[in-house]
C-alpha cells in the first residue's frame, strides 16, 4: 500500500510540475492584443487554469502525504 501512495505521490508531483510549466509558458507568450470576446487575454485566462490546476494537485499531494503520515504512526 505504502509503495502505491509513493508512486501516487510522485504522479501528482509531476502533475504539479507540469501545471506551473504551463502556467509560465502562457505568462512568457502573454500578447495582449490576443483577447476574447469579453476582452480578457487568452494567455491570462490560460495563467489562471493552470493556478488552479497546480492548486488541486497541491492539495492531491498534501492529502496523499497526510495519509502516508497517518498510516506510518498506526503502523507502528
């Protein structure tokens, strides 16, 4: 069990990872000119999934170590 929440762990941290390359990759190429139909940036609106993105897998991570935690001082 403890290997599957490791290899969870790693997964999600990688997901992490990829989230916040994206997000920099859309503020890198911001062009404010490239707006949608209510006038926002592509690239902002892009920047802000990616955050949000990156927050959900934090948040997948921390309970994925919680849980990692808990086990080993039961496990004792």
């Amino acid at each position: 069990m403890g290997v599957l929440l490791i290899i969870a762990l790693v997964l999600v941290m990688g997901m992490v990872v990829f989230a916040v390359v994206r997000g920099l990759h859309a503020f890198a190429n911001m062009d404010p000119n490239d707006v949608d139909e209510h006038g926002v940036p592509r690239s902002l609106a892009r920047q802000n999934e990616m955050m949000f993105a990156r927050v959900k897998w934090q948040a997948i991570a921390v309970a994925i170590v919680a849980i990692i935690v808990i086990g080993g001082a039961f496990a004792k």
